[in-house]
C-alpha cells in the first residue's frame, strides 16, 4: 500500500495549502461578515478581533507557507483555546459538543508548525535561494 508514498511531500503541501485555504474564511466571515455567519450566531468582540484576524491572516500564510511554522503554532494554539472555551465545556464528547473541526484544525496546524512549510510554499523558495546565494 506504498502507492503514494513517492507523493508524499506533495500530498502534506497539498494538506497545508487546503488547511490554511479553508481556516482563511473563518476569519473573513469575523472579519469581514463574508461569506456571512450564521443567522443568530452573534460572536464577542474579543473572538472577532483576535481569532479573526489570526485565522485570515494566518491562514493566508499557512497557505501560501510563508512563516509556516510560527503561524501554525498560533493558529494550533487559536484552535485548542477555541475547542475549550466554546465546545469542551458543553459535553465530554466532540461529536456531541460540535468541537471536532477546532479540534482537527489544532492538530493539523500542530503538525504543520512540526514539518515546516515542504513543497509549494514561500519559506522553501526563500531557503533554495538562501543555498543558492
């Protein structure tokens, strides 16, 4: 069941750039009610302000792999205060707290600040012209 593994590196690019594509409209949609929110779901201002623009502006350069591993680590770190405070004290579970996608976005973002940005990204064209120079 090796059949991917030569795609590897392209694979977990392709995770990272889809990861921060999608985290990108939870910000927008604070930040700039696009696509709108939910009819009845009125957010604090502090998640507005603070989980906004880390999640559109992080997302963005976890996509495009541009301070990959520190954006990622803010944006884990966004998603498991996120977990905690809105879903984890609601029931035990995740499936019954609705808490699965934060949970999954903190240990997919966990795993990309480990990695690194890897193909496709800016942090890897900087460092092969850094090599280059």
């Amino acid at each position: 069941m090796s059949f991917l593994s030569k795609y590897e590196s392209h694979v977990y690019a392709l995770l990272r750039v889809v990861a921060g594509f999608l985290f990108i409209w939870y910000g927008s949609m604070k930040l700039f009610n696009f696509p709108a929110a939910p009819e009845g779901i009125v957010m604090p201002a502090f998640i507005v302000w603070i989980a906004g623009p880390i999640e559109f502006f992080g997302g963005l350069l976890i996509m495009l792999g541009l301070f990959t591993r520190p954006m990622a680590f803010l944006a884990s770190g966004l998603m498991a205060v996120a977990y905690w405070m809105g879903h984890g004290t609601q029931a035990l579970l995740p499936i019954v707290n609705k808490g699965d996608i934060a949970i999954l976005y903190c240990f997919v973002f966990l795993f990309i600040s480990a990695k690194g940005a890897g193909l496709w990204s800016v942090d890897n064209w900087i460092e092969k012209k850094k090599v280059e120079n």
